[in-house]
C-alpha cells in the first residue's frame, strides 16, 4: 500500500526548531481505526482532485456535497463557495492542495466532536 519514505517534522512549541517525527511507511501489522480513517480521507481528496492533486472551485463544491454533507450543509449559493474557497486557497494559486484541504477537515472536525462525545449523549 505504501511506497517510498517519507519524514514528518513537528515545530517544538518553546524553541521553534523543527523534530523529527519517526513514521513507519510500511505497517507490520493491522492498521488502527484513526489510520485507516486518514487513508480514507487522502482517497477521497485524490478521487476529487484527480492526478493534478489539486482541487478547484468546482471540485471542492462536489467533494464537499458528496462525501460531508452530514457535517456541512450542501453549498448552493456560489459566494459561499468564494468565501470558503478564499479562506482556504493560503497560497493564492486558485487551487486547494492536501495541506489545504486537511485544514477543512481539522476544523470541521473540530466544530463537530462535541456531538460524538460521551457527555453530549448522556
């Protein structure tokens, strides 16, 4: 499933200097839930945006209406998928990149887990 390496690196918080993170490319055994949630969101961002690895406007909109659409409601209007897709687009390219794309899953992620906890269905 993995090919090739690949380092990840974490800003220390005090110091500012980057660390390695030591990843494993080739798992031994069974992937967890939380990896195999991770691999699932990488397919879906690449059956979007395709061998280009870059999502467009248009893209997006359809990414978004069919694979979140229990977490964001469809984007009808086209100035909500401007606002959007300007609050993402950080580089200015006119295309969303994984590591922009992650950004909108980390926040709707966010805004969401309060309903998935035990407090919340108590």
């Amino acid at each position: 499933m993995f090919t090739g390496s690949f380092s990840v690196f974490l800003r220390d918080s005090k110091n500012k200097t980057p660390r390695r993170l030591p990843v494993s490319p080739r798992p031994s055994r069974a992937m967890s839930e939380l990896e195999n949630s991770m691999i699932s969101i990488i397919k879906v961002f690449h059956k979007y945006s395709g061998h280009k690895c870059k999502l467009r406007k248009a893209e997006l909109k359809e990414l978004i209406n069919n694979e979140m659409t229990h977490f964001i409601l469809k984007i009808q209007e086209q100035e909500t998928l401007d606002q959007l897709f300007g609050d993402l687009d950080q580089n200015g390219d006119l295309e969303i990149d994984f590591k922009e794309f992650i950004a909108l899953v980390a926040m709707v992620t966010s805004a969401c887990q309060e309903l998935f906890t035990p407090a919340h269905h108590s």
